[in-house]
C-alpha cells in the first residue's frame, strides 16, 4: 500500500490532484483495492485489522467480542466523528452550532469517562480498533480547544493509548507530538 497525503484545505494530493475526484465526498480516509476506493473509517480499520490478524486489534467474526467492537465503531463514528466535524472545524458555523456540539460532546464524554472508571478499553481489557479510531477523534479536543479536564478516566484513556509505540509513531508521523 502506498500512502499518499491530502491537503484538506485545498483537497489536493501531494501531486497536486484533485482529491474529490479519487473521493467524491472529500474526506479522508480512502483506500484503493484493486482499482476500488473505499471509504469510511470503521469499514477501512476492520479490513485492515482482518489483514493483520497477529496484532489482535479485532475480535473473530461471529463473536460477542466482535459485535462490542462494532457497536463502539459505529458510537465513535455517529457520536463522536460527525459530532467534531464538520462543526468545530469551520469558523463559518454558527455559535450556537458550536455551543450545541460542545454540550453533546460533553455527556459523551461524561460517559466514556464513566466506563474508563471500570475499564482500561472500550470492551475491556483488551486494546481493539474501536479504541484506535476513539482516541483519534478525541484527540481532535487538543486542537478545537476541547477540554478534557472534567474527565480524568477519559484522559487517562488518552494518555494510556498515547503511550502505545505504534500509536507515538503515527503521532509522529502526522507530526502530531514532536520526533523524540
């Protein structure tokens, strides 16, 4: 696989095409199969997890592991994703937009801060996708002046994922923390 960066101030790609014609929704992340662009994160982290089976990010198909995992994917992509953006991200929203998605993204985290109470993952102990693409999200927080203070379990949850080598070298890699 080869990975090819996207500006998504101008939706351009790092050779200048025109991103919306490779995504016609213009965000990322896309993969390319055989000639197929597919879309959506929690469809693209389950292939790439299934790819992978010896890092054990995904339960096996047909379990009660599998369908926690599922149903986290799809709470972090409705919940959490499409409450941040588009609306925190465009100063042209209106205020009172911004305030409403900051309330609902409080009692979100006023939830998850109550699970990671009782637990170090979203489905136990075991580090999964769902986590990955919930730390992702919630990480935008440093960015849109988001504050995590009032949920310390939740930041633990942040500071614990963020402590994973393979999450410091895509934190790295996106020039998200600095090089070590």
């Amino acid at each position: 696989m080869d990975l090819v960066k996207v500006d998504l101030a101008t939706h351009k790609t790092e050779a200048g095409e025109d991103y919306f014609k490779i995504n016609p929704r213009g965000y990322v992340p896309a993969l390319e199969i055989d000639g197929e662009v597919h879309t959506e994160v929690a469809a693209l982290i389950q292939y790439l997890a299934e790819r992978a089976p010896q890092a054990k990010l995904l339960p096996a198909t047909g379990t009660k592991e599998r369908i926690r995992v599922n149903q986290w994917l799809a709470f972090v992509a409705s919940e959490l994703h499409k409450t941040f953006s588009p609306w925190l991200f465009h100063a042209e929203a209106a205020s009172s937009t911004k305030e409403a998605v900051r309330a609902k993204l409080a009692v979100r985290f006023a939830e998850l801060d109550a699970l990671f109470a009782t637990r170090p993952y979203l489905t136990g102990d075991t580090f999964t996708v769902a986590d990955a693409y919930a730390f992702t999200i919630i990480n935008w927080s440093n960015f849109l002046k988001v504050d995590l203070e009032p949920y310390p379990h939740l930041s633990a949850f942040m500071v614990r994922v963020a402590a994973r080598p393979k999450v410091r070298k895509a934190l790295r890699a996106e020039k998200l923390v600095a090089a070590a």
